[in-house]
C-alpha cells in the first residue's frame, strides 16, 4: 500500500515490554509506513512512567490516555482509581482509557470493574475527554452503564470492536466511534460481513500492538506499521482508495481527541 496521508494509530502500548528489545527501530518503520499519530491507553500504575518516557523521546508523535484497565481491577482498585485522578490533575492527556468490562479472564471482579468503570466516565465528563471502552465478552454490561451515563458530553472510542451490527448501532448511538484493528482481516472476525453498512464517519483504526496482529501477521506480534494492512483491508470493504480510508479516519481521530 502506498499512502500519502497520515494514518493514526488510535490504540497501541508501546511501553510494552514485547517492544523492549527494538522500541524506537519498532517505531520508525511505523512512520515510515505513514503513521505519524499513536495514542497509548494505560493499563495501570505500574506502566505509568514509561508512558511518560515514551512522549518524552518522541514529543511529536506519541499522546497519552490515563485510566485503569478493567482487567487490572483487583482488590487494591481504589488506590489505582486515585492514582488515576491525580495524574489526570496534574497534566494534559488525551482521553481517559482504557476502561472498561472483562468478563474473559474474571467474572469475581464484576461490581468492582463496575464501579471502576462509572467512576472513569465521571472523571472523563469532568475533564471534557473521550472514553477508550475495552469489551471483552462483557457488552451488555458496557451497554447498562453507557446508557446510565449517556449524555451530550460523553463520546469516545469502543476500543477493538468485535460486535454484531446491531451492537455497532448502539455503541454509534452514545456518541462512541468503533475501533477497528487486526481482527478485521481474519477468516472468523465477522465484523467484515457488515462494516460496509457504517459509515466510515464512525470508524477510527487501531493495533492494539502488540496484540491483535493482522493477517499475514496473524498470532505473531503486532506493531503499528501494520495497520496498512488494516488499511488495506478496509480500503477493499468501502471500496475505497487506502488514500482516502487513511485520510478519512485520522480526521474522525481527530474530531475525537481534538487534534
């Protein structure tokens, strides 16, 4: 794929420690491939400074989201929502995330990722950011407290969306853009039956490196250069130019973090 528009890469952790070895080569051969724009989600306080460390080597392209992930909800989830809320008081981040439900791993958390969950939102309405929702296997009781919460200053991104059209609509409905990463080019990740039917408006694209890679990568580490092939692949689904499906979801990036 040869694009001349900027892709953003709205979803990927590159503090990881899969990246330890060839962090910043990792990162050029993204930019080099047209993605200029990444934005990190957090996971808990554990990955806190190398997030800053990340934005400090490269100021131009990395942007930062803080929040508690729900899969980091343990019995000390109070001390991480508080550490949540003083980060969030001290500095500019880009949205809160990534919060959410997991019911995949661990259903003996539930009322603790709820109310994890709530409280995140609220600080997110307080301080006029976006949302980044991490689902997993949990969408009605994402969906329960969505509505509870709804209103005309809550918007973000359903981060690595894996629905049916139907819970695409809704997800639509509470103001949230779908993030769309590797699992639309697999044999099995339906979501490439009815993506056409949105319009590529609500659509933002993601890695979720250094998971989720995308076929040919498929079970192999992922990493933000390859989400031309995510690209690629909705450039066939919209029977679009890679050009124009580039330019039209950094724009949709851009209504959502405001830059």
């Amino acid at each position: 794929m040869e694009t001349n528009s900027t892709i953003t890469d709205t979803h990927t952790h590159l503090y990881s420690e899969e990246f330890d070895q060839d962090r910043n080569e990792m990162i050029q051969r993204a930019i080099d491939a047209g993605v200029s724009r990444f934005f990190i989600p957090a996971i808990d306080s554990t990955c806190t400074e190398s997030m800053y460390e990340l934005e400090k080597n490269h100021p131009e392209n990395v942007f930062l989201m803080m929040g508690l992930h729900p899969t980091y909800v343990k019995d000390n989830f109070l001390e991480e929502l508080q550490h949540v809320e003083n980060e969030l008081a001290k500095r500019k981040f880009y949205a809160v995330g990534e919060i959410g439900i997991d019911l995949y791993w661990d259903k003996t958390h539930l009322p603790q990722q709820q109310i994890a969950f709530k409280r995140q939102i609220q600080l997110a309405k307080q301080y006029k950011l976006p949302i980044v929702i991490h689902c997993r296997e949990a969408f009605d009781e994402i969906f329960e407290i969505l509505e509870e919460e709804k209103s005309p200053e809550l918007f973000g991104i359903f981060h690595c969306f894996t629905g049916t059209y139907e819970q695409a609509l809704q997800v639509i409905s509470y103001n949230m853009k779908l993030g769309i990463g590797g699992v639309v080019t697999f044999k099995n990740g339906k979501i490439d039956q009815f993506l056409n039917q949105i319009d590529l408006k609500h659509i933002v694209l993601e890695t979720d490196s250094p998971y989720l890679a995308p076929v040919p990568f498929r079970g192999k580490r992922n990493e933000s250069s390859y989400i031309v092939n995510v690209v690629d692949k909705l450039a066939q689904i919209y029977s679009l130019s890679a050009n124009e499906i580039a330019a039209i979801t950094t724009e949709n990036s851009k209504a959502i973090f405001g830059i």
